[in-house]
C-alpha cells in the first residue's frame, strides 16, 4: 500500500468506530484525522477503544495492525482490544 492509500485508510478509521466511542473521544480524532496526524490519531484512537473496551471485529483488527505497521508503529497494544464477530 502507498503512502496515500495509507493515509486514505487511516483517516476513515474515527467513522468506522463511531458507532462504539464516545462522542469525547471522536471529536479529536476527526480533528486529527482532518490535519493528517495519523501518528497522534492512531495512538488516541487504540487508547479510546481500550479504555472503554469497544468491541472490534477481527477484521477491524486486522485494518488498525495493517495501518499502525504501515506508519512503522507498534502494534503490541492491539492484543487488549475486545474482539468480538
């Protein structure tokens, strides 16, 4: 995947989780995702969906490891996610 597939798929990440987070924490995700701080979105964005432990479905998962591993981000904090089919 290129750097703007990348960027595409990581900044549609808040809407696909907006249905499960708090609208607190959405707010700063789509500000971030609107100035491309895909780091800092990527970061907020795992911490929130562990802290109120929103269930993910593995294919979900599978996107935030592809998309944290495409930006050379840890992905070891994707192991306490809630993953439910």
């Amino acid at each position: 995947m290129n750097e703007a597939e990348l960027a595409g798929q990581t900044a549609e990440l808040p809407e696909i989780f907006a249905d499960r987070l708090p609208e607190a924490d959405l707010r700063p995700l789509r500000s971030l995702a609107a100035g491309g701080e895909w780091d800092e979105l990527l970061d907020l964005l795992v911490a929130a969906l562990r802290e109120t432990r929103a269930p993910v479905t593995t294919g979900e998962k599978e996107q935030l490891h592809e998309v944290l591993a495409g930006w050379g981000l840890p992905t070891d904090q994707l192991v306490d996610l809630v993953v439910s089919n």
